[in-house]
C-alpha cells in the first residue's frame, strides 16, 4: 500500500523537513516486508491563503486514495491501534492512503467529510513542522509494529 504524506506549504531544507524525510525512508525500509509504501512526502501550494484554495491544491493528490485527515478534533490514537488500522485498509485492498496535514488554520471542511477517519496528535497544538515530523514518525513505528520489529515499546 503507497503511504502519502500530503502537506501544505513547503518545509524546505530544515531539520524538521530532514527528520520527516528520514522517519519516511525508515518507513519504506521497514514496510517493504509488511506490504506498506513506499512512503512518500508531497508538499503542495495554494495560490491563495485560505482553506478553500488549500482544498483545491490537495485534491489532485486525494484521488482513488482512502485519506486520514490530521485534525485537532479528530481521534487520538496509540501507535499499536494506528499500526493495527494501517494494516486493516491493507488487508482490505486500500492501495493508495493519504495522510493530509492542513495550513495553518487546518483543513477545510470538505476535506475533512471525505477522510476515513480524522486523526488528532491529541490535545496540545504542534507546530505544523512537527505534526509533520511526528507523522511520518508514527508511519515507521506502525511498520516496526507489524514487523515484529523491537522499535516500538508498550
């Protein structure tokens, strides 16, 4: 199942853009053997600021794709319960999954009515490098998980 990781703005060469990209090669390394990725990071544009332009930048990447929507008010979920959803839309057949993280003022409401699910890093507010970081963090682990791998520790 290719994994994307779909986001607005550009990170550029930073260590947090660094630290995403390298949570996301461990994530294809590590999922080669469980059926996940490759795992691939996407940054879009919108020509204007505002929610609506943001959606109409995203949408080309959310096609024939099952989507989970990086929301404040969506589900907290622990890295084995994310591993074990990961796994389900793989079994199911999803070939394509996108994992969407809005601008600055999050994702438009469309968007978030199309996702599969609505996932939320819980309650504090991260910044939007982070959320990145952590995402693709969260992707790797969930591959070591259903590898058997001894990354992830309960």
């Amino acid at each position: 199942m290719k994994i994307i990781l779909l986001a607005v703005g550009r990170l550029g060469r930073g260590v947090e853009a660094q630290l995403a990209k390298d949570y996301a090669e461990r994530a294809t390394a590590a999922g080669r053997a469980v059926s996940l990725g490759p795992v691939e990071i996407v940054e879009v544009e919108a020509k204007k600021p505002g929610k609506a332009a943001e959606a109409l930048a995203l949408a080309p990447h959310l096609a024939d794709s099952f989507v989970i929507a990086c929301d404040e008010h969506g589900q907290a979920m622990a890295s084995r319960a994310f591993a074990e959803r990961l796994a389900r839309l793989r079994d199911d057949g999803v070939r394509r999954l996108v994992l969407v993280i809005g601008g600055a003022d999050g994702l438009d409401a469309g968007i978030l009515e199309a996702a599969g699910v609505q996932l939320a890093f819980g309650p504090q507010t991260w910044p939007h490098a982070l959320a990145r970081a952590m995402l693709a963090e969260q992707v790797y682990r969930a591959a070591t998980i259903l590898a058997g791998s001894p990354y992830h520790r309960d």
